[in-house]
C-alpha cells in the first residue's frame, strides 16, 4: 500500500523558498530535564509541559513535566506560523487512507487528544521536502520517522461520515461537515463543495454523474455540478435529516425525512413535486440504476408516480441501509434495532419480484451500510460493530471479515479492488481485496 498525499511541489516552493535554510542535524532523545541531553548536544524545549483542567468534582488533575529535544549540530528554526499552517494543509491536501496511517503508526504511537508534531519535527519536515521528491516517498519518509505525524494527518478529516462513489467511476465524494470531491483515477482532491454549516448525512450522484445531491441536518437539499462544485439549485424538502436519490434516469430528485412526507422533484421543469400519500420516517433510500424503481420504508415505489409496488420483509429491526446493485437485479438492505429484537441481519432481495434471495447473519449490532461489488458478486456490508464484512453473492458465503470501527457508509472502487469505508468517529478507510473472490 501507498499512502497518496497531494502534490507537494507547488507549495514547497512558497515554503523553502530560499528564506527556510535548515542546515542538517540530528535528533537525539526528548528528556525532561535539559542536563540529561548526551554530552555535546543541545537541549531545546519541545513542550511547556502543564495540567489538565479538572471536570466533575476531580482533584487529582494530572500534570505533564516539559520536555526537551536533544540536537547534535544546528537547531532548526521555528517555522513562522503561516508557513506551519501551509505545511500542514499540505500534508493533509490529499491524504485519505486512514487505515495505511493506522497501520503505519502502530505500534510505534496511539494517536490520542491531541498528539501532534511539535514546531521541531514541522521545521524539520519542511527541511527535508523537495519538489522533486515523490509524494509517496515523503509521507512513508514523514510516518517512519515522526509516528505522530500519523496522528496529524488522520485527524485531516474529524467528521468525514459518508462516502459515494459516481456511477461512472471518475469520482469520490466524502462528506462530514466539509463536502470532498476526488478524481478516483489519480487519488487526487478536485474540490471543496459547498460550506456546509452542519453534517452532511446524505450524498447522491445522478446517473450520468454530472450533479452532485447532498442534506444536512437541516431541511435542505443542495444540487452541485460535478467536478466544478458550483451550486445549481437549492430545494427546500420542509423536512429534516432527509436521504435523496436520483430517480426517472437521473431527470428528478427523491428526498424524503423523518416528519414530513417524501417528495419527489422534478429537475427539468418547474413542475410541483410529486409526494407520496403515505408518512414515513426515512433512514435510507436507494434507486435502481436506472431510476425507476425506489426502495423507502420497507417498500418498493414506482419512481415516476410514487406509487407501491411492493413491501419487503426487513425484520423486526426497521431498515437503515440499502443499497441495490449495479444491473439493478438485486436490492440488500441492513437493519436491526436494540429495542426491537436484535435483527441485525443483511437480506438480499430479487428486486423484480421481491422474493427474499439471502439472509446473512453474523454482526451483532445494527447493519448502518451495505454496497455492491461492480460486477455484482460481492456484497459488502458494516455495523455499529465495527465489522466489515464481505459476502460471495453466489452462495452467500462470507469471505472476509475486519474490524474497523463503526462503520456509518460503504462504497466500492470501480474496479471492485478496494472498499472506501467511512466511519462515524470520522475519517476514511480504504480496505484493500487481497484475493477478490
């Protein structure tokens, strides 16, 4: 594996520049008292030290002595803070695979609150960036050497929740409080969308890739133009925490939340849009690939008149994920609930008919994301559980399983290689098939 950061040598210029000159040293230990350096090495604070504030009634509020870096030969100079906060912008620019960090890291160094590089390991770094290095080389160089620097950059995105690939397999979107459009082919950061005051809780592409749906927690749902990231228009649903999905061949807009009644929007007139007569409350929707049929509230709707085609048995549990596959022959839908039994098993429906195809059991927390393969023979599937798991869509075998953490979505490469997981402590994991099946 390879981490990808951003292309360095733009920025690297503006850093070095000719006015940062650090003249080669070696670190030595980090002590807490300065008289302990090595004979002939330099001591030079790294941390004033300090103590915790005390919360609920605690007295016993822990302290942390200063520490000091031995230096043998020339000290770095303090990078000024404008070029600290562009080094960092840097390094995070296109970080986005925080399981290589994890692994990189450990077990040199647990990534708490906060751990991050001091201004010597920073000075450092920039000394050592070149525009001619490769991206690759320096994050493995940076991670090796500076364990905490793992920390600095897995903390790039604190709320990254959801994760959608487009149909066309050109683009990534990762979406938390800030909104990310990569180029899927070159690993590459394309654009900020938006200024999202709240959580992106839901991420759409349409069918031919071109906009871009997002929702907050709010009762607004936001079109973007794909890969520009202009906003083109701007729906108010008159409902809160609501899931979208391309419908009618990418020609109008699902959205539909937990109080008022689902919607769909007509994209190419000004047309009222058309509500479905049913209330529900909605923690997922999903669209066949060519938009006709809509899978919300245990149902199957007709997508051009909001109308029930079917129910679908999903348990006791209610539904949370769904998610149908590429030739829209299959629908899987994940639940379970912990007041209402304990449901947590992935079905796997023939979409056409409704017949109940898989039911796969194995977490033992509510399922919250499920995504085909591209070609339809895998199904990958996460919980609260902190499992992924992966299933042989042949025989409904399971044929990998990893914990990560609480999974909040899943999406897979165009090639069906690797799965972009997004966690809900934040942050972006991509898991890598060893042997796809």
């Amino acid at each position: 594996m390879t981490l990808r950061p951003a292309v360095l040598g733009g920025i690297l210029g503006s850093i070095l520049g000719g006015v940062l000159v650090v003249h080669a040293q070696k670190a030595g230990p980090v002590v807490s008292d300065p008289d302990r350096c090595p004979r002939g090495m330099t001591a030079v604070m790294e941390s004033p030290g300090g103590c915790a504030p005390c919360a609920h009634g605690n007295t016993n509020c822990p302290c942390s002595r200063p520490t000091f870096r031995c230096f043998d030969g020339k000290v770095p100079k303090r990078l000024s803070d404008a070029d600290e906060r562009q080094l960092r912008d840097t390094l995070c620019r296109g970080l986005w695979d925080r399981e290589l960090l994890d692994e990189q890291a450990k077990p040199n160094v647990q990534c708490g609150s906060p751990l991050r590089p001091t201004w010597m390991d920073l000075a450092e770094l920039a000394s050592r960036m070149s525009p001619t290095q490769s991206p690759q080389q320096l994050a493995n160089e940076l991670v090796a050497k500076y364990p905490a620097v793992a920390c600095e950059l897995a903390s790039c995105w604190p709320q990254e929740r959801t994760v959608a690939v487009s149909p066309d397999g050109q683009w990534l979107v990762t979406g938390g409080s800030i909104v990310r459009l990569w180029r899927l082919p070159e690993r590459k950061l394309v654009a900020k969308i938006g200024d999202h005051a709240r959580t992106a809780i839901a991420l759409s592409f349409s069918n031919d890739s071109s906009l871009l749906a997002t929702s907050t927690f709010d009762d607004n749902v936001r079109l973007w133009r794909i890969p520009s990231g202009e906003l083109v228009r701007r729906i108010k649903v008159g409902d809160q925490n609501n899931m979208v999905a391309f419908v009618q061949g990418g020609r109008a807009l699902f959205a539909g939340g937990n109080n008022g009644r689902a919607q769909i929007f007509s994209l190419t007139d000004g047309s009222p849009p058309l509500s479905f007569r049913e209330r529900f409350a909605l923690q997922t929707a999903a669209a066949s690939p060519d938009g006709s049929v809509l899978y919300a509230a245990s149902r199957l709707w007709d997508a051009n008149s909001a109308q029930l085609v079917m129910r679908l048995d999903n348990g006791q549990g209610g539904y949370l994920c769904s998610a149908f596959s590429s030739d829209g022959k299959q629908l899987a839908t994940g639940g379970g609930s912990y007041l209402q039994g304990q449901d947590y098993v992935v079905r796997v429906f023939e979409a056409s008919t409704g017949k109940l195809v898989y039911s796969l059991a194995g977490h033992i927390r509510p399922v919250t994301a499920v995504a085909f393969s591209p070609d339809g023979r895998l199904l990958a599937s996460g919980g609260s559980d902190g499992e992924l798991r992966l299933w042989r869509l042949t025989d409904g075998t399971l044929v990998d399983r990893r914990p990560l953490g609480s999974i909040s979505g899943l999406a897979f490469s165009p090639s069906g290689s690797e799965v972009f997981v997004s966690l809900q402590s934040g942050g972006i994991t991509v898991h890598r098939l060893s042997n796809k099946p």
